[in-house]
C-alpha cells in the first residue's frame, strides 16, 4: 500500500509527485474519441490551423484532468481511499499540447472526522499540474473519504 492513512496526513502538507507523463497525440484521439467528444480543438488539425489561436489541437481538458488526479494517487489515496467524493473549482489557464510534459503536486488543505464513518476523514486536496515550462496548466480541489489507521 502507497497511500497515506487520514492519521498521517498533515494540513499544509505537499506532495511532489514523482511520476510525469508526456502527452501524445494518441492519448489525446483516443480519449476524445472514447468519451464520444466531437470537439474540433481536439480532433482536427486543420480547423485548429485556421480558427484557433493556438494553431494546433489541444489536449482534451477531461483526459488532463484525469491523468493529473491519477498521477497523485500513488502518494495520497492508493490502499487507504475509500471514495473519492468529489472534485470542486476545477480550472485549467494554460491548455496542454501533444508532446508537453505534465508533473503535479498535490497539497492537503482540510482533514475532518467522518460523523457517519468512525474510521474514516475527509480530506480535501489541492492537485496542481505543471507542464515541462512550469507553467500551470490545471487545478482542482478533489475531497476524499480516507481510511483512518487499523486499530491493533
């Protein structure tokens, strides 16, 4: 088990994840096309060189998005969530392009005791995501439902 335990997580504290992913242009097709997203700035090359500021497609907001929170787990959640409650204020001011490098880090901003689950604490972090230039590209605030420490 990776992830941290509710007990052992600390208000403030920052995780540099050390897992990065380089985005390809695979990732991008392949998620916009399984998710049924027909949008041009992710699909076609030659509308994105003719009407789009960035001259070229962009990364699928949903698939970074995903892959910023799941670059996290390994340190935060994996073996000790036991749901993931929801995602909050979810931004992203620069886009990503194939071939950008994501790295993320994720800071714990609020630890509170479950009232309905004795074992468990909620824990709301912060996920930001970098590409290579260490220009932020995506943040969102994620709660977790996160096991406390077995009793021995």
């Amino acid at each position: 088990m990776a992830g941290v335990y509710f007990d052992d997580l600390k208000l403030g504290q920052v995780f540099i994840h050390p897992i990065r992913r380089t985005i390809t242009e695979s990732d991008n097709v392949w998620f916009t096309a399984i998710t049924h997203n027909p949008a041009y700035l992710h699909l076609d090359e030659e509308y994105c060189r003719q009407h789009t500021e960035f001259g070229t497609r962009i990364v699928n907001s949903a698939f970074t998005l995903g892959l910023m929170v799941g670059i996290s787990v390994n340190e935060t959640t994996h073996g000790t969530a036991v749901a993931n409650l929801g995602w909050d204020e979810v931004r992203f001011p620069k886009p990503l392009f194939h071939g950008d490098t994501l790295r993320v880090e994720t800071e714990v901003l609020q630890l509170r005791e479950s009232k309905s689950r004795p074992g468990a604490g909620i824990v709301e972090f912060l996920h930001r995501g970098y590409n290579q230039k260490n220009e932020l590209v995506a943040h969102c605030r994620r709660s977790a439902l996160q096991l406390k420490k077995p009793v021995e």
